[in-house]
C-alpha cells in the first residue's frame, strides 16, 4: 500500500508542476495524471470491485497528501480520479476521452447511460461546447428529446447514416417570454423568431433560416408558408409548419402542397427534394402511421 501511495504522491507532485512551467499541455497532462492516480488507486485497493468500498484508504491519502506536500486533494478529488479511470475504459467512448477537459468529463461521468454519454461527448466535440453549454444541454434532456429510432442509430457504430430528421427534437422547448398560456399561431411564431437559433438547434445540424411568412402565389391566391428553411448539410429546402392544436390530416395534406411548390418552383437540380416539418401542440401518432409521404415528419413543443 505504502509503494501506491508515494507512486500516487510522485504522480501529483508531478502534475503540480507541470501546471506552472507547460501551460499549452495543462489538459493533457491533468487528464493523463488523473487517469494514472485512478488506476493505482483501484490497484491499491484491490481491484474494481473491492475499491467501490474502499474509501477508507483515500482518506488516508488524503490526509497524508496534505501533511507530507501541502497539496488539498480532498477525498471526494479522489473519489472522482478512481471514478475517471473507469469512465475512461469504457470501449465506447475511450478513443475521445483524451479530447474533453476535466470538467466535461466531471459532467459526464454523473451520466448514467452509455449511449447518452456518447451523444454529449460528440456535442462537445462537434460544437465545441463549454461547461455551462454543456450543463444547459442535460439539463434541458436534450438526448431524451430524441427519437428511439435516433438512440437506436447512436448505439450502433459511427458508420451509422442519418437523416435530416434524426436530431430533431421532441419536444421543441420554446421559450415563453409573453408568459401567456395559450398562444396563437402567429403569438407562438413570434416567440420563435426571438431566438432563431436555440429553435435551429433543436431541429438538428445544418438548418440555416430564411424567411418566415414565405409567400407563395397559387392561381390567383397568396398563401404563406410559416416558417422556410434551408438545410445545408442535406441541400434541401425545409418547409415548417406551425400548429397549436393536437395534428390533424389537413395539416399533411397543407404542408404536402408546399412541399411540392418549393419542388416545383424553386428547388434546382442540384438540390434535393423538399421536406416538411409539422410542430404542432399534441401528436398524432395515428394520423403520422398513415401519413404516405416519408419526406414529412412531426414533433410537438413546449413553451418554458
């Protein structure tokens, strides 16, 4: 036990002056001696299963740290290095653990399933999230706001294709700064276009907005599509419609002919086909099961 401890010691003596002299590799270098630390920590204890009660020796170390170097490593700093070497063996998301800083992984390691572990850790790093975009993200159950279809997808290996719809929430958080409880189609447009780009999120990567009450000549009648989009990554136009009443099947039929005018006279060939989105207050699972054109999908929303 005495061997772990001064190897612990040296590993942390170490690291404190890394901290000073290198700063450009401070994150390496915390992540490296802080996966070292857990390791021997697990070892001294007797191995995984034994160190889940084997706190009594961290106190010790605890103690003995701050007597014989000064350096405050707490037990509960201790209980989370001997934690992050577990978090770090995890087949699923050990090759990327190394690109997270210690406070995304502190985050994470609260986290309960694997799958979900892996969707945050790809947000941090495909959006390079900082801690407080990252707690925001949980706390708003961004991952549990995804379809089963969606998580099936992440459980499987990267090669996995998605399509535009697989990110979009359900629901979409709105956030109600009108403090009204009910809200029109026009009121609840409004509150969307206050934050278009919280909105553009929730609906997934590579939305960028256009216009909103996107006028449409049909014969000799205007009609206006509530909101248009753009998507970047799929290069295709994205029709939305808004509903605050539970879908009904005039809302397919509505957003299937925009669908088919922004097709028709609008869309290049170099573009793919249109697709529609249909927010609306409540779903409508039976009215989506015989809906027969895959390019339209449906969420709901709330106002927060």
């Amino acid at each position: 036990m005495e061997n772990y401890y001064n190897e612990i010691k040296k590993e942390l003596l170490n690291y404190e002056i890394t901290k000073k002299v290198k700063e450009y590799s401070i994150n390496k270098s915390e992540l490296e001696t802080k996966y070292n630390v857990g390791k021997m920590l697990i070892e001294a204890q007797g191995g995984e299963e034994r160190a889940k009660y084997g706190n009594g020796l961290i106190k010790e170390y605890s103690i003995k740290l701050l007597k014989e170097t000064g350096l405050e490593y707490s037990e509960r700093s201790l209980r989370q290095m001997r934690q992050f070497y577990l978090f770090s063996e995890n087949e699923i998301w050990k090759p990327l653990v190394s690109k997270l800083n210690w406070t995304h992984c502190l985050i994470l390691m609260s986290l309960k399933e694997d799958i979900q572990i892996k969707y945050y850790i790809n947000q941090i790093l495909t959006k390079h999230l900082s801690k407080r975009q990252l707690e925001e993200k949980i706390k708003s159950k961004e991952y549990e706001r995804l379809s089963e279809e969606t998580k099936n997808k992440l459980s499987l290996d990267s090669t996995q294709e998605y399509e535009i719809t697989d990110f979009i929430r359900n629901p979409i958080i709105i956030k109600n700064t009108k403090k009204d409880e009910k809200v029109d189609e026009k009121a609840l447009q409004k509150l969307i276009l206050e934050n278009i780009p919280s909105f553009l999120e929730q609906l997934g990567e590579g939305f960028t907005f256009i216009k909103n009450e996107y006028k449409i000549k049909m014969g000799n009648t205007y009609n206006y599509i509530d909101l248009l989009l753009f998507n970047i990554k799929y290069n295709s136009y994205v029709v939305v419609e808004l509903k605050t009443t539970k879908l009904e099947k005039e809302h397919i039929g509505q957003v299937q002919i925009y669908m088919n005018y922004i097709d028709t006279n609008i869309k290049t060939i170099y573009q793919d086909k249109t697709i529609g989105i249909i927010i609306a207050k409540e779903n409508n699972k039976y009215v989506m099961k015989y809906c027969s054109d895959p390019r339209i999908y449906n969420t709901t929303y709330v106002l927060n």
